[in-house]
C-alpha cells in the first residue's frame, strides 16, 4: 500500500468507502484492530468485485469462479462485521459504474 498514489481517484474513493463503512460501525474510536482490518478486507473485496462487474458491463469475459468467491468472501466479511443495513436505497449496477468511470 506504501507505493499506492494517494493522490489518485481510485484511492480517494477507496479512502471514502472505508470512512463510511466505519461510520455505519460507530467510528474509528470503536473498533479493534480485527475490526479494521475485516473493512480494510472489505473495501478490496468491494473495489475487486467492481472491477469483475465493470468488465461484464463491458462485454468482457471474466473468471466466473473467482467472482463468484470474491462475492461470497464479501457477503462473509460483512457478515462479520455485523453492518447495519443501510437507511438509503443501495445504488443499482448502472450507477456504480457510472460512479466508476467519473
């Protein structure tokens, strides 16, 4: 992660997703060390998973099998975390990937 561009859109929304799953979690104050490390799992479970949908999106053949795992790892993952269910509708396929290419 040391030699990851923090200046760069991709670290700026990972930076952003792990803030608010923390934040559905009660803060960082809140949490242990396995804590933050099963939502720093999470958000690269999330940005691979995206990445897999992205190409289908596109036409392109992906490994069924390893997205198939990365999204069971991920369901397990925020199982683990017991995340409250979100108060807002979930954005549909369409608008990640729009939120993906801006």
């Amino acid at each position: 992660m040391d030699q990851i561009d923090r200046r760069s859109r991709t670290w700026r929304r990972r930076q952003a997703r792990r803030a608010e799953i923390i934040s559905r979690l009660g803060g960082e104050g809140g949490l242990t060390a396995h804590q933050r490390e099963l939502v720093d799992l999470l958000v690269g479970l999330g940005q691979l998973v995206e990445q897999f949908q992205a190409k289908m999106a596109a036409g392109q053949e992906i490994d069924a099998e390893r997205y198939l795992s990365a999204v069971k790892e991920q369901r397990r993952v925020i199982g683990e975390l017991d995340l409250p269910k979100a108060s807002a509708p979930l954005p549909n396929i369409r608008e990640r990937l729009a939120a993906a290419s801006a």
